[in-house]
C-alpha cells in the first residue's frame, strides 16, 4: 500500500515507533498530487520544498528523542481561509492576492504544536460562500466537489493527504465531505476556536475536520478542541476525549431518529431510494420522527442571520473591492444590509428554542439520521450544490457528521449525516463508528467508486447487519 492512503492516526503511530519517516510519507503525497491534481486542482498554495523541510526538521526531532505529538511529521491541508504566519492567506479572492499573515490561526497553531506538517493551503469558494473555485469532484471532474471546503474534501479524497480543515457558515464542511466521499465532521458551535480565522457570521461559524475514518476525524478535533480567549464563543472545559469515546463500544445498540425535515422537497430520488433501504436495513433501530412546524422557518432564520452578519462584516471590502467580488456575494451583501433590525434580532434569538424541543429528540434517540445533501455532487462546475440539508444544523449550532455511506449507479458518494446534541460531539462520533462498522462500510480509501448501486449496497449491509444482530 503507498504511504499515501495511510489514515491519520496509522501514521502518525508509524512515525512515532520509527517504522517510517516523515518525509517519507510527505514525499508520497507530493508524488500523488503530482498524478492527481492537474484534473482535481485541490490546492491554492503548495511548496513542495518547503513541505519537505518541514517533514526532516520532523524527523531530526524525533531522533533526537524529543517529545512528539498526536500528529507529529503528518501532512494536513488548511483551508485558505485560515491564516499561516508562512503562507499566503487570500480567501480565494484576488482582492486579497498576495496576503501574508503576521502568525497562524488558533487552529494551524495547535496542529503545528501537536506536530503536524503544514503541506499547503486548500481552495476555498470565494470568501468561503458560493462562487465556485477551481477544484473538481475526485470521482468525475465533470462535478462539483461541493464547497467552500472544496480543496480539503477533494484533497483527503484523492488521497493526497490524509487529513485537513475547513470551515462551515453554512453546509460547507458536510456538504463537499458528502459530495467526495469522505468523512467530515462540524462540531458544536465553539467548540473549535476560529480565531485567526475569516470571520464570516460570529453565530454561525464552525471549524471543521476532514479525513478518511471516524477515528482519524476524531483525532484532528480533539488536537483543536478547546478553550480560546481570543474567541468569545470558546469556553474553559476540560479536554474533550474524543479518541477513546469514538472508538470505545456502545453499552446499547444506538437509536437513530430518521428526520425528513423541511429540506426534504429538495430531495433527489436516488437519496429517497438509498436512505428508504436505509432505514429498512437499521430496523428497530430507527423511526421515523416529525420534529414539528416550528422548525418550518429554520432555514430562513439562517439565512437571515448569515447575511445580515455577512454583510457587517465584509462591509470594507463590499464598499472598496469593487468588481473585485463576484455578482453572487455582492447580491448577498446587498441584501442584508436590507434586513431589519427586528428580523435579525428575532432569527438570532430563534435557535434556542428549537435545541430545546430537541432536547426531547436527543432524550429517545442518540442521533438524528438524516441525507447531508439532496443527492450525489451535481454535474457542472457553476455551482457548489445545495446546502439545505445543512443550513438547520449550522443555525442550530449541533455537532454533525457525515460519512460515505452509499454511492449512486453513477459511482457518486452520497452521505448519510449524523446529528448530535449541542455538546455530545463525542457521542456522536462513538455512534457514527457504531454506524459504520455494523454497515460494514470501514476501510480506509474512501476515493475509490464502487461499481454497484446504492441500493444494492445497502441490501448487502443489510445482510451484515443481520448477522451481527443475531450474535
């Protein structure tokens, strides 16, 4: 196996026993981003050189026999909105062509001191909202890889790297994880300092993690988890114990509420038929759950807060950028500066009403199980694909996952996304491995279509589900 399908935690276990080298496994990923980036462009900036001395000052180290970290000598990407005291940061505009941070965004700072290898920056949509950037779909080029984190999703997807980061304001970590087939995961709101970070909307935005495995997802939060004082919405808790919890058993078989919600007119017949075989594949496992009107107005309480909070602050570059910003942001700026204080007001206070009629949800059921997308990546690169089946839980600020569950006849992902209550983020990602071993969907490459339908797909979990229900 190349060094490059290797998940996170693999290799950085390799690493730290010496069973290989850093620049080993950073040489690798170059080698497979040369073969596979001219048709993915997954990245906005890549110093192969600079990469590579990352990767032996790694090495030197750990043979001096320093300490390492959780992820010492491991390549990652960084969404290029993510500052990188060493990197251009230019939020996939040419208004910000050329910008060099000052020092690294809370979250880059705690994956270098965990020991990563910074390898480069990923693409990102324009201002991480939706006009597209230059990245395609790993599965077919003719799609969208979804966004804004479209570089991280295409690059742990190509295996170019075997884990990264992104951000998501609206859909924009489950969405593109969905579309490329790998595992995304935005935690509770503030969970995962952003500082350092383009602040799009301070009540909506999330750091979120890519990678290959729930586990290896697992480890990339719990190195970024944790209190900030340099951002309001952090707070001084302990630790969180990601690793152990997600890989830890059950003590029941979890319960999963199957929520069509107000997203599901826009559903795609293939996401009917796959997740219909879904549910009958779970069983008793699942049930259908209305969560009522109240939630009817969810997505345009987002929407209102994203661009009223948008609009404040991206107002400097809106008045002096000029024809610098695409038609589509400008539209969004415009509106919201439109918006009454008194709408605004009331879609800010909205949330927590809903988290707590869901606390009777989350009391019966440990997670929500619902499409992350309305169906597989669209074909056509003018578009990132629709967020709706995103917006409610960003808006609600809940820990979601989504995982590479089922696949079209095309041999498109189409992911199955997990949602949590505010603050069990570790639960939930013990119940997405549940999810995934008793599907018998584990394995480490992810990019890799495979040839049968989703349908036919799920009816062989089904079989497997079966069997382990029997023991």
């Amino acid at each position: 196996m190349s060094l490059n399908a290797l998940g996170l935690a693999e290799a950085a276990a390799g690493i730290r026993d010496g069973r290989l080298s850093s620049a080993e496994l950073v040489a690798d990923c170059l080698k497979r981003i040369d073969e596979a980036d001219r048709d993915i462009e997954a990245w906005a900036f890549l110093d192969r050189d600079y990469a590579m001395r990352q990767a032996e000052a790694a090495d030197d180290h750990r043979k001096q026999g320093k300490a390492t970290g959780p992820l010492h000598g491991v390549p990652l990407g960084i969404k290029d909105i993510f500052d990188t005291g060493d990197m251009p940061t230019e939020f996939g505009s040419s208004l910000w062509a050329g910008r060099t941070p000052r020092r690294d965004a809370t979250a880059v700072a705690r994956l270098r001191a965990a020991g990563a290898v910074i390898l480069g920056k990923t693409v990102t949509t324009e201002y991480a909202y939706f006009n597209p950037g230059k990245t395609r779909n790993p599965h077919n080029p003719a799609h969208t890889p979804g966004g804004s984190s479209s570089g991280s999703a295409a690059a742990v997807a190509a295996l170019m790297v075997p884990g990264a980061i992104g951000s998501q304001t609206n859909g924009s970590v489950i969405r593109p994880a969905a579309f490329c087939g790998v595992v995304g995961f935005k935690p509770t709101h503030g969970l995962i300092p952003r500082s350092g970070a383009l602040l799009l909307s301070r009540a909506l935005d999330h750091v979120g993690v890519f990678a290959r495995s729930v586990d290896d997802a697992a480890l990339l939060a719990q190195t970024l988890a944790g209190f900030d004082e340099e951002d309001p919405d952090t707070r001084p808790l302990a630790p969180p114990r990601f690793v152990e919890m997600a890989a830890s058993e059950p003590p029941f078989p979890p319960r999963f509420a199957f929520v069509r919600s107000p997203a599901w007119k826009h559903v795609e017949q293939v996401t009917t038929e796959a997740f219909a075989e879904l549910v009958e594949v779970l069983g008793e496992q699942v049930s259908e759950v209305e969560i009522g009107p109240s939630f009817d107005r969810a997505v345009d309480m987002h929407r209102t807060v994203m661009e009223v909070e948008m609009a404040h602050n991206l107002h400097r570059d809106f008045e002096q950028g000029g024809e610098s910003l695409s038609q589509v942001l400008r539209a969004l700026i415009e509106r919201g500066r439109q918006v009454p204080a008194v709408d605004y007001t009331r879609a800010l206070a909205g949330s927590a009403p809903l988290n707590a009629t869901l606390d009777g949800v989350f009391g019966e059921y440990d997670a929500i199980l619902t499409p992350s997308a309305p169906g597989p990546a669209p074909r056509g690169l003018d578009s990132t694909g629709n967020p709706v089946f995103c917006s409610m839980w960003t808006y609600l600020g809940t820990p979601a996952v989504t995982l590479p569950l089922l696949q079209s006849d095309s041999g498109l992902p189409i992911g199955v996304q997990l949602i949590g209550r505010r603050g069990n983020d570790a639960r939930l990602l013990r119940t997405a491995n549940w999810l995934v071993k008793t599907l018998g969907k584990g394995g480490r490459d992810r990019a890799a279509p495979a040839k049968t339908g989703a349908k036919t797909r799920a009816k062989t979990s089904a079989r497997r589900a079966k069997t382990r229900s029997d023991r």
